[in-house]
C-alpha cells in the first residue's frame, strides 16, 4: 500500500522507473493464502472449460476496494444543500471531531453501491485490470479471490505515446523486470500476471525473440495470461481470434486473451490446420 493522507491506499506504479526502482516497502499488507475449494461447477469440469473473469471497473482503485482494511460508510439518505442528513436524528449533537470523521468518510451516495460478484462457483481465474503501467491487485480482491480459491492475476499494460518505449526499455532487460513482477506478486501473495502490450516493437527482428522469452520466463514462475494484440510482425494487430499470426505468443505463457470482436465470420486460423490449434489449446493449456 501507499500513503493517501492519513490513510494507507492500494495503488498502481505509473512508470517504467517505478517499476525498475521497486522494492519492497517497509509496511505493507500481504494476501491470505489461495486456498484449495472444490469445483462447484461439475458441468463445466467436465466439458474441460475455464472462465476468466476479468475485472475492469472505473480504471480499478475505487473508494469501494483501495483500502486494505476495508471502507466505511455513514448511514447517509439523502443530501440537501450540500449538508448530510442521516436516520440518526442524534447526528446534530455529535461533536466536531465525529462531524469531521463522517465528512472525511462520506462518499457520494453512488459510491455505496458497491460492485459485488456472486457467482464465485463459475470462475477459475480473475483479473484485476486498469489502465495504469503496473496494476497491483488490491489486498480485498485478493483475499476475496483467495477464499474462493480463485488465482488472481495484476496488469502490466504499455499503451499512450510512451507504450513503445516501455517495451523496449522491458525486454532490453526482460529476467529483470520479470523478477521485479515476481518480487511485487509474491510480497503481496498474488499470483501472476496479465500481459497487455498494446503498442508496436520497435525493432521487431530482435525484440520478438525476447519477448517470447520474457514471457516463457515469467511463465515458469507464476500465471500469465497475454492479450491479443501483437502478431508476429511486431505490429498491433487485434485478431479476435487464435491463429498463427499471434499463438506463439499463446504456446509462451497459460492462457490467451482474445480480442473483443469475435464473430462466426472469424477466420480462427488463416494458415494454420484447425488441428494445430485444438492440439495447442488441449494439450498444452487444459491437460
């Protein structure tokens, strides 16, 4: 967690110089363990199935789950003027220090309808996404994955004008950086990491090689799941599908997230045999 005021707060790291200068703080909250749940859902056990849920709200770190130790609410009904009226007409005498403490923790009434998540019975695997460079799982939706006994995944994303660069300056160095990763899962008992690289290399030839291995690395070390967006060019290519322009990627990590628009009209495979995939996706991913 970091410092926000007199509260400690979850947050991401921002840039590539964060990341490369982490180290492990001095207080910080660590994750119960994953525990082992037996699989409710014997339909999809049976069918070899997995579903990811994949948890992209509000750029993540709401007021709802970026405290460690959990979020108060007042009894708050309605507001009028700018002034907080709640069911407990007593709330008039309360002295300045309880006045400024309900201020201090009174959200917009939005804010208290927390997003909740039911159907823990059906997922085998979770990510907490955002738009920030490094996104670290809060400590409650990792201690709530875990008592479901669902892993659960952060985010590395490089995106915007430095996206590029940010690739570079991480596979210039890929065993580094990957430990780095390694060091934040494991002080914050996560475990793994989803793979968003949403801009080109810039020198393909050589960088493709080295992300592969910063992704076979990563691999061999926690969950990794990579998202569809290069090919074997180097360039940002959404393919909505798997195919042979991205499942090397896929053959270097878990498990592959596939672009948004799928449809029946994708080609699953422009030059790859359907069998070549099924074999992929079956032996390799789900035996």
């Amino acid at each position: 967690p970091n410092m926000e005021g007199e509260e400690e707060t979850c947050k991401p790291l921002s840039t590539i110089e964060e990341l490369l200068n982490w180290s492990i703080p001095k207080h910080y909250y660590t994750g119960i363990p994953l525990v082992e749940v037996p699989d409710l859902n014997n339909t999809l056990s049976d069918r070899n199935l997995k579903i990811l849920h994949c948890h992209d709200f509000k750029g993540g770190y709401t007021n709802n789950d970026k405290f460690p130790q959990g979020t108060f609410f007042t009894k708050t009904t309605s507001k009028d003027n700018n002034n907080t009226t709640t069911n407990n007409d007593n709330n008039n005498h309360k002295d300045n220090n309880n006045k400024s403490n309900e201020q201090k923790y009174d959200q917009n009434i939005q804010d208290e309808l927390i997003y909740n998540f039911y159907n823990w019975q059906y997922v085998h695997l979770f990510v907490y996404f955002g738009h920030n460079f490094v996104t670290i799982p809060p400590l409650p939706w990792i201690n709530t994955c875990h008592k479901h006994g669902i892993p659960i995944l952060g985010t590395l994303i490089t995106e915007h004008d430095h996206g590029s660069l940010y690739n570079s300056q991480i596979l210039s160095d890929y065993k580094s950086v990957a430990n780095i990763l390694l060091l934040i899962s494991k002080t914050y008992n996560f475990d793994g990491w989803f793979i968003n690289l949403e801009k080109d290399l810039l020198h393909p030839s050589t960088d493709l090689p080295l992300l592969l291995s910063f992704l076979s690395y990563l691999s061999s070390h926690c969950h990794v799941v990579v998202y569809d967006s290069l090919t074997t060019s180097g360039k940002i290519s959404y393919q909505n599908c798997l195919n042979s322009s991205n499942s090397i990627f896929f053959q270097s990590c878990h498990d592959f997230f596939t672009n948004y628009w799928y449809n029946k009209n994708t080609d699953p495979s422009p030059s790859t045999s359907t069998e070549t995939i099924l074999s992929l996706v079956s032996d390799q991913k789900l035996n």
